[in-house]
C-alpha cells in the first residue's frame, strides 16, 4: 500500500513538471527551445560582432587624427 502512494505521489510530480506533456512531447520540446536559443545566440553574436566592427572603424579613424594633428 506505501509503495502505491509513492508511486502515485511520482507519478503526480513527474506530470507537474513535464507541464501536462508526454515525455515524447516534453523532449520535443526541449529540442526545439534549444534549438531556438542557439538561433538566438547566432543572431547576438553577429550583432556584437558588427557593434566591434564599427568599434574598432572608429578607433581607427580617431587614431589616424590624433596621427595628423599637430599641436
């Protein structure tokens, strides 16, 4: 009877946390989040990466002005 109400007490928690899905659709699921956060983290790479870029054009114009002024 005790190994009965843990099973139905783990099987009530495994539910919560699997949100009402199947362990299939919770792992599809997952796979797509991560799927998702890694094209999420491609697209804030690429925009540091253009940020540094233009960073780096104006300390570069800056430092040829500083080179041609004379005081």
């Amino acid at each position: 009877m005790l190994d009965k109400d843990l099973d139905e007490k783990v099987e009530r928690m495994l539910n919560a946390a699997l949100g009402g899905l199947t362990p299939h659709e919770a792992l599809l699921k997952a796979s797509q989040d991560e799927a998702a956060n890694v094209d999420e983290r491609a697209a804030a790479k690429e925009k540091n990466r253009e940020r540094a870029l233009k960073l780096l054009a104006e300390l570069e114009k800056a430092q040829a002005k500083s080179k041609t002024c004379v005081f």
